[in-house]
C-alpha cells in the first residue's frame, strides 16, 4: 500500500467515492466484504491514526455536495461526524464503505430533508452493520453446509471403493 501510495493525500485522492463506485458500486454487500481490500482501521496503521477519519470525511463532504446540502454542516461537525462514523464501522473494508455510502446516497436507509441529521446517519451505519453480520453469517453457514456435503461425498465415495476393493478380494471366495 505504502509503495503504491506513499502519501495519504494521494491514497485518498485515488480512493474518492467517485473513484470506488465505478469499481465497487456494482457488487452486492457480500461481494464487497469478499474483496477484503484495506480495511479503514488497518489505514491507522499504515498511515496515522487520524487517516481513516480523514477518507470519512472526505466521503461525507462529497455526500454534503451531492446532496445539495452546503452550508448544512460545518467542518468541524464533519470531522466530529466523521469520527463517530469510524467508530461505528471502523472493521468496514473500502469496498463495503462504498456500498454504505451508496446506500446513504440513495435513500436505502431513509431520506434526507433539507439537512443532514447526524444521529440519523450513525443510526444507517449500525443498520448497515447488523445487515452485513447477519448476511456473513449465512454464507458462512452456506460454506460450512456445501464443505459437510463435500466431505460426506468424499466419505461416500470413499465407502463406495472400500466395499468394491472387498468384494474384489472376497470374489473367489464367494464363488
């Protein structure tokens, strides 16, 4: 990461949310936890503390702009949202914090009227994290059932050959 953006400046301006929906927008929720890119919290470790807070609040400010809303939050209510946000989705990998994000955009969670309520976007991103554990969960459980039933084939199957390898040898007994 470090050789490929040796600056935050340049890792947040290649990972603006522009940039990550065109590659991340189209993935379902689950998709997007596969990519297992950088996670923001591994962003404080390979940067600073503060780099992940600083890629939220660059993200909120685009989504101030996209929404029309300028003069709604001041800079330092971004950054105070912005903090409050990393600590509620802080595990949240790049591709899954563009999936978020898209959502919030769009109106998945609830709309916006004329002003962007804070308590309201800390309320969608803890949705968004029971939604992404609840949807883990089940394809894990998809996982786990498909590698039982592999491994039951292979048992059967092994069977199968244990039972052809007996009558093989036992063949001229039985005759």
């Amino acid at each position: 990461m470090l050789l490929k953006f040796p600056e935050e400046e340049k890792f947040i301006a290649e990972f603006n949310h522009h940039n990550c929906i065109t590659k991340y927008g189209h993935l379902s929720l689950f998709d997007a936890y596969k990519t297992d890119f950088v996670k923001l919290n591994e962003l404080s470790v390979i940067y600073n503390k503060e780099m992940p807070v600083f890629l939220i609040e660059a993200w909120i400010n685009n989504l101030i702009l996209f929404l029309g809303f300028n003069k709604t939050l001041r800079d330092y209510q971004v950054a105070e949202l912005s903090g409050y946000i990393y600590d509620e989705i802080h595990f949240l990998n790049i591709a899954e914090l563009t999936i978020l994000f898209k959502r919030i955009k769009t109106g998945y969670y609830g709309e916006f009227f004329n002003s962007i309520n804070v308590s309201n976007i800390i309320k969608w991103c803890r949705e968004f994290r029971k939604e992404r554990g609840s949807i883990i969960s089940k394809n894990k459980e998809v996982d786990l059932s498909k590698e039982g039933q592999e491994i039951n084939r292979a048992y059967l199957s092994w069977k199968k050959w244990k039972r052809k390898m007996i009558r093989c040898k036992y063949r001229h007994v039985i005759r």
